[in-house]
C-alpha cells in the first residue's frame, strides 16, 4: 500500500527525531567528542565558510545539474534493505572525499587566474620569502607559463558560452579545466588547512589577519601544492567526485586510497620545507592517527548518511511543489555545507592532534 504524504510527513519527522537524538547521545560519549566541539567551536569562528560552500553547491546544482546528495527514487528511499548500502557508501566516500577538498571546485577553479597572477607577482617582488633562496630562471618562468595557460584557458571558457568549438578546441578547454581544477583544489585545501592551524595556534591572541596569513603560508607552499595537484588530478581522472557504486570494486580501492593519501594536504600545510620532508611527516602522521581517523570516519559516515537521507527524502516529497522545492534548495545547501564544514574541521583537527606532535614545526613557509 503506497503510504499517504501527510502520513509520510509524520513518519519521516519522528524516524529523523529518533535518529538525530541518538547520534547527540552517541556524540557525547565518542572518544574524540574533544575534537568534534572544538570543530563546532572553529566553524562559529569561520562562520563564512558554510555559505561559500552552499553558494558554490548550488552553483554547480544550476550550471552542470550537480545534486548533492544524488537523486534516489522515492520507492528506493523508503526500503532501508535496498537504501542502507549505497548510502554507507555514498557517505564514505564524501568523509575521504573532504579530507582532498572541502569546496566544490567548480565555479571555483574560474578564481585560478587571479590566484596565480598573485602568486606570481609576490615571487617578483619578495623572492626570498617563497625560497630559500633566490627563485631559479626555470622556476618563475614555469609559473609565468601557467598564469598564462589559466588566463587562455578562462578565455576559451568565456567564449564556448557564446559559440561553438572545434573539436580539437573543446578536447584543449576540457583537459585545460580539469588540471585546472586539481589545481585549485589543492591550493584551497592547503589554505582552509593554514586557516584551522591559525584558528588553532595563533601568532597574536586578536590576531585579525588569519585570512591573509594563510593565503601568505598557502603561496609559499606552490611547489609542493604542485605535486598535491598531480595527486588531485588522479583523484579526478578516477572519477573520485561521482557518486559511489558499492558493487564496483575500484570504487573502493579509490576511497581507501584517498583515506591513506589524508594526511599529505595536512603535512603541506603544517609543515614547512621540502616535499620529500612534508611527504615522510604525512606517512608518521598515518601511523599514528590511523585509529583515531578510522573511529571519526565511522562516525562521520553515519552522521553524513542521516544528512543526506534526510536532505534526498525532503526533496522527493517536495518535489510535487515547484516553489516550495525550489525555496527549499538553499536551505538543503546550507544544511549540508554545515555538516561538511563540521566534519572536515574535525577531521583535521584529528590529524593535527594524533598525527604531528607539537615538536613539529608550526610557523614559518
């Protein structure tokens, strides 16, 4: 018997009541429940993040059709037996997802140009501070190469809205946009990262220029963010940002993969020097948090799956209604960025915490 939507409705508020004061109970007695405020408490503090990452959810929801989470039929929402699986999955594969980038990359790669045109002129101006020593000819003329790439690569986006390509000419913008998207996601990630180290460990107690002191620790990082691109792209070659299939096992392989890799954006970020340096600190970092990364993976992937049920149930129910559906997309955007904000800043506070002890370097490029 198919049940009626006001009975839905009702079934739907009690089973999310139950749920969610089960996973508060649970929250306070979970092992890490010292890292999972003190996320709260840097989330109040970064309160701007929440609507950029709902700003940019619902900019990829209306340029390309991105749902978050993914479109499951009504029939298939209401059978646990046939939701419970691909739910897990689809959560862990957000939980490893978020330990690479937190913001959806797309508009957000369109920011590329600028942020290696800045990147570029404080190299001209302040060569010692992004170096040890003087930046080599090769090593400015590769970054001269690539502001050049993302500003011809923006203009042939700018002018695919208006005219059809070539062939040649899409395959170039399509291969163009996705290094370019590598790119800015892991200069994203290192900097939110630089931004949680700041929040953290402060260089004055009213410090008010965090903002700017991470995107100052973030540029003199841009060779070793080189190589966490290169590592990012495979991430997306891979299909990494798609909706998990728990039948497929390169799915899997992928996640477990990304989960082992989770440490290496942290170790750029927290730690100054080479990339073979960063690299050894990030695969200490894994032996030691191992346990604790798991036991917050557990839990995150059960909060992400309450979260994204909820959201995938609310849309199939108000998808009869076209303004109230589309009225409540931000409200789905907000809640969701909420919870990834959460469980991305608690995640690295774990890493930071278990995985680099405080005799490590904090300060300095």
């Amino acid at each position: 018997m198919t049940p009626l939507p006001s009975t839905l409705w009702l079934q739907t508020s009690l089973a999310l009541a139950v749920l969610v004061v089960g996973v508060l109970l649970h929250l306070q007695w979970h092992p890490l429940r010292q890292h999972l405020n003190d996320a709260l408490d840097a989330l109040m503090a970064l309160r701007w993040l929440v609507p950029v990452v709902a700003a940019l959810m619902l900019s990829q929801q209306m340029i390309h059709g991105v749902v978050h989470p993914p479109h499951w039929p009504l029939n298939v929402l209401l059978s646990w037996h046939d939701m419970a699986l691909p739910l897990a999955a689809y959560s862990a594969a957000v939980f490893t997802r978020l330990q690479h980038g937190l913001l959806p990359l797309w508009p957000l790669a369109l920011l590329l140009p600028l942020v290696l045109s800045l990147l570029v002129w404080r190299v001209l101006r302040l060569p010692y501070r992004y170096a040890a020593r003087r930046q080599m000819p090769w090593g400015k003329m590769l970054l001269v190469i690539g502001m050049m790439v993302s500003w011809l690569w923006v203009a042939v986006e700018t002018t695919q809205l208006f005219r059809g390509l070539p062939e040649w000419l899409e395959t170039m913008r399509i291969s163009m946009r996705t290094c370019c998207m590598a790119v800015m996601m892991a200069a994203s990630q290192v900097a939110l990262i630089r931004l949680v180290i700041g929040w953290e460990q402060p260089v004055e107690p009213d410090d008010r220029h965090d903002v700017w002191l991470a995107v100052e620790h973030t540029l003199a990082r841009w060779r070793s963010i080189a190589a966490l691109a290169a590592l990012d792209l495979l991430w997306l070659l891979a299909g990494a940002w798609q909706p998990y299939e728990p039948g497929r096992l390169e799915h899997w392989l992928v996640l477990e993969a990304q989960l082992a890799f989770a440490p290496l954006p942290v170790a750029i970020a927290r730690v100054p020097g080479s990339l073979l340096g960063q690299v050894a600190h990030a695969m200490r970092a894994l032996l030691r948090c191992v346990l604790p990364l798991l036991a917050l993976g557990i839990t995150a992937t059960a909060v992400l799956s309450l979260v994204h049920y909820a959201a995938a149930l609310f849309e199939n129910l108000t998808s009869a209604h076209v303004l109230l559906s589309q009225a409540l997309r931000p409200v789905h955007a907000l809640v969701l960025a909420t919870v990834h904000c959460w469980v991305f800043l608690a995640a690295v506070l774990t890493l930071l915490r278990h995985g680099f002890p405080p005799a490590a370097p904090v300060l300095g490029h």
